[in-house]
C-alpha cells in the first residue's frame, strides 16, 4: 500500500459551469482547472477548498447522472470537516440561496453539523471537528472503535 493516498470525489452536473459559479459563491470553492468542449461548455471542472479538492463532471452515460436529472435521489453526502467554527460558512451558503436541509446541530460524537442541498440536488455536509465532548449515541446505536495496530 501507498505511503500517501489521495481520496477525490467526483461529482456529475447537468451544467458543470453553473456548479463553478454555484459552489464558489455558496460554498466557498476555488476553482483550479476548467475544461471546456468545442461548444464552449464546461465539461471537466478542478475545484479547491482549502488543502482538498473535488472534481466536476458531467453527465456522460444514461448511469452517469446527476441528482436533478434522477428526481432528486442521492447514493452519496460529501462531507468537509472544518477546525474553525461553520457558523459564517453556514451563513454564507444561505445568503447564496443553498437549501439548508438540517441546521446546524450537535452530532453525539462532538462535531457541529449542518447539511445543505446545492443547485442541482447534491448534498453537502459541513462539520466543526469535535466543537463539544462527544454524548451517548442514540438510542439503540451501539459503537465499536477500531484503530489501525501501531
């Protein structure tokens, strides 16, 4: 195995330009790569938040599809994890129209959530690693904590 791995997400759109656009002024997203075709769409998008980036796509084949295009339906949440609190950010993602779907909470295992929809119906969870001590898990949960031998 690798001494370094990198973890990318990729997301599809009905309209990657848009996406840019969205994401960057809801969001906080820089974009690094733009790929357009012969028409002068955008077919191919790098976008950074902070140290990380996700990709954008779009819809290539009849199972390459994004939410807007399926009814809304999701198989998937990407999640980023802050250190500093997500208050401004969840303020900056209303201001910029994002359907806030869960406020910002208190999860039992510390972190400070919330979760919003974006422009086409993908979801999006922004947390505040660790903002209190973690709380018991609901009821019926039962949690196992498995590390990796040192």
């Amino acid at each position: 195995m690798a001494d370094q791995v990198e973890i990318q997400a990729e997301l599809v759109y009905r309209d990657p330009g848009a996406a840019v656009e969205w994401l960057s002024r809801a969001f906080g997203f820089e974009p690094r790569l733009i790929i357009t075709g012969s028409d002068g769409k955008v077919v191919f998008a790098q976008l950074a938040f902070a140290d990380s980036e996700i990709h954008l796509g779009t819809e290539e084949t009849e199972r390459h599809r994004s939410p807007a295009s399926i009814g809304g339906f999701n198989t998937q949440r990407v999640m980023i994890r802050f250190a500093a609190p997500i208050d401004a950010h969840h303020a900056r993602a209303v201001a910029a129209g994002a359907k806030v779907l869960r406020p910002p909470r208190q999860e039992f295992y510390g972190d400070l959530t919330y979760m919003a929809e974006d422009l086409e119906g993908h979801l999006w969870v922004f947390a505040q690693r660790d903002a209190a001590p973690p709380g018991p898990p609901p009821e019926g949960w039962h949690i196992k904590i498995l590390r990796p031998e040192t």
